[in-house]
C-alpha cells in the first residue's frame, strides 16, 4: 500500500539532508564516505571538493590519508565509472554489480579480441597474482601481450581492468592520482565468476542507496547501481517491511527506508560550489530533483563531461570555475544579492581550500565555457 504524497521540494531537501548538503556536519572522512555510499571520481580533485562541501573543516591531507591507509579505495564501479567509497562497501558494490561488469566488459572488445568468459576466470587470477604491487597501465598490457601477443593486448586489458576487482593505487600530488592510473588487487575477497545476481549484495545496495538517496524510484535505483530494473524490483520485493512505499509528485511509486531524513519544504539550503560529476546530481533516472530540465544540456556536454555547478536553494543555477585569480561564477537566471554573498564566502572558502594543491583543477575543462549560452551574470568572486 502507497504511503503518503511527497511534493518536489521534498525530495529535493531529502536528498540534500542525506548528502550532507544542508549543513556542513564534523564527521571524518570515512564516515561521510560512507553516509554518502560513493563520490564520483573521474577527476582527480573532485572527491576532494565534494567531501570540502559536507565536512567541516576538511583539509585534502585527510582524503590523502584514506587514499593512502586504503580506508577509501577509488575503481571502477558505479555506472562503470571511477567513484571513491568506503572500503567495507567495496566489495559488496561490486558482487551487486557483478552481471553488469560481465555484460559491459566481456562483451564486444573483449570477444573480439578472440576471448571468452572462460578465458577471463583464468587471467583474472593470473592477473591479481601479477597487480600484488601496484602497476602501470602499461605494465599491464605488456603483461597481457606476453600471454596473448599483441593483436590482443587491448581487447584482453580493456575488458579486465574493470573485470577484475582491481583498485587504483595513489600515484601522484596533488590529488593523490594523476591522469595515468596505476592499478592493484583489491585483496578483498575472492573473485567472483559469471553473471549470476548476488541478492544480498543487491539488496544491500538498494538500502544503502534509499538511505542516501531516497525517496526514490525503482529506475533512479538501477541507475544508481547500473543493474536492470528487474532484479531491483525483485530485491525490493524482497525488503517487504524494511522499506516503505510513497506517492511521487508525478504519480510516480518511491520506495523509502523508514525514519530516514526528509526535512520540510521550507528548510533552507545554502548554495554550494558543487564538484564536477558530483554523485548527488548522477544518481538518478529522474534528475529534476536537483537539475531543472531546461539546465541539464548546459551542464552536461556531449560526451559526458559534467560541469561544476551552482547550488541555488537546492537547484542547479549556473557553473563556476577556479581561476588564478578567484572563481568565476556564471548564473542561468538572475540571483538576488544575498545569494551573490554567499557564493562569494564559498569561493573564499574554496581557494584556502585548494591552497597550494592545484589552483585551477579544471583548467582542461575550460573550453566548455566559450560554448555556453550567453548567461544572465557572469561574477569573479
């Protein structure tokens, strides 16, 4: 039975409550990891400036330690891309995502590589034997090159690296990873085979997800998880009396966990200086909840690439970019004085933040902005 009727701005602030983006709380940095589920970590810098927005007084040296004790591990995982999550839910996100990495990774490039599942088993445990140190890219592909030659090698490594549960190893300053990856076994379990559906994992994930992400739908579900909705709607099933049903605003069926946060209407929320690719505004079939519709191909380009946002009132309002000399702020629509203030003190914030690492994390980036729409107000803060 349906539950009561939860209206738009609801769910915005539920999500925001749940992402730590109503006010900043004094956790450490495992634990908001963990509160959050994963931060999305194609670019280096940006679990940094996503954990900067809901920890108080982050400083990087603390991520740079997680990285470091494997407290927080990065790999590819959800939505087959690299996000930094807890280590205790490493491999329960991946033993759910399990049919997912065999459908996607031993598919097309790896069959045509002349390669089969079977084949994978077997160089996935040589593989892990061989990632006991951390390795290079490349020596990855020298590595598959010497069992398979070379008209192989790429097919062979592009389906393993994310295959096989390997994580990467901290590399490089700033940010703990440059742009060239190395790799290591995990060391967390043993490898799982096939694409049979873990439903304890799968159901772990769907919680972990509701509790914070939810409300949501059984499509913002398996968006999240990269799993088909079928084996969601199975798992949910399964969870009668652990999760309870909402309407939507649109008529749409929410499932929820019970007494988790869903703070009224009214309850403000500050702007924020969100990271590129931050998980709060990916994490849904349905991402009107945080991006108006008509913004959506403004922050995301073509191929992918999502820009850093404003957060106006628990809305995306605009993009930003560090500069040399400060951060410029470009809004979509007119903003009201008080709210320029308080970007002003984020970007304040942001750049004894950012310190000495890296002044302009995104500076390959910035040809996105000559090809934005002209705006309503472009600021230097």
């Amino acid at each position: 039975m349906l539950g009561l009727v939860i209206t738009a701005r609801e769910l915005n602030r539920a999500t925001l409550a749940r992402q730590l983006l109503l006010t900043r709380e004094p956790l450490t940095v495992p634990d908001a990891v963990r509160r959050v589920v994963a931060l999305q970590a194609q670019q280096p810098a940006s679990p940094y400036l996503a954990l900067w927005n809901r920890i108080t007084g982050l400083t990087p040296a603390e991520l740079d330690a997680a990285f470091t004790t494997g407290t927080v591990v990065k790999a590819t995982l959800l939505r087959l891309t690299l996000h930094a999550v807890h280590a205790d839910d490493y491999p329960v996100l991946r033993a759910a995502m399990q049919p997912t990495l065999y459908g996607s990774r031993l598919g097309s490039h790896f069959a045509a590589a002349g390669l089969t599942a079977e084949d994978a088993d077997k160089l996935v445990s040589e593989l892990l034997a061989f990632a006991h140190r951390p390795r290079t890219s490349a020596e990855m592909q020298t590595w598959a090159e010497e069992r398979l030659g070379p008209a192989r090698k790429e097919g062979a490594w592009w389906g393993l690296k994310a295959y096989a549960p390997l994580r990467h190893a901290p590399t490089d300053a700033p940010w703990s990873f440059g742009h060239r990856p190395s790799f290591v076994a995990s060391g967390t379990e043993p490898f799982r085979t096939g694409r049979t559906v873990d439903e304890d994992a799968l159901r772990t994930l769907v919680l972990r997800y509701l509790s914070a992400f939810g409300p949501a739908t059984v499509a913002d579900i398996a968006q999240f998880a990269t799993v088909p909705r079928t084996p969601v709607r199975a798992a949910l099933r399964a969870l009668d009396g652990a999760v309870e049903q909402l309407h939507g605003p649109d008529g749409s069926t929410l499932f929820d966990v019970p007494d988790a946060p869903r703070p009224p209407a009214d309850t403000p929320a500050p702007p924020r200086l969100m990271a590129m690719w931050d998980s709060t505004l990916l994490a849904y079939a349905d991402r009107s909840r945080v991006i108006p519709p008509a913004y959506r191909p403004l922050v995301v380009r073509r191929n992918g690439d999502f820009l850093p946002t404003l957060l106006v009132d628990g809305q995306v309002a605009g993009v930003w970019r560090p500069l040399e000399d400060g951060v410029e702020a470009t809004a979509f629509h007119p903003l009201p004085p008080a709210t320029w203030d308080a970007l002003a003190e984020e970007a304040a914030a942001l750049r004894v933040f950012l310190g000495d690492r890296e002044p302009e994390p995104y500076r390959r980036f910035h040809h996105w902005w000559p090809k934005l729409p002209t705006p309503a107000e472009v600021r230097l803060l």
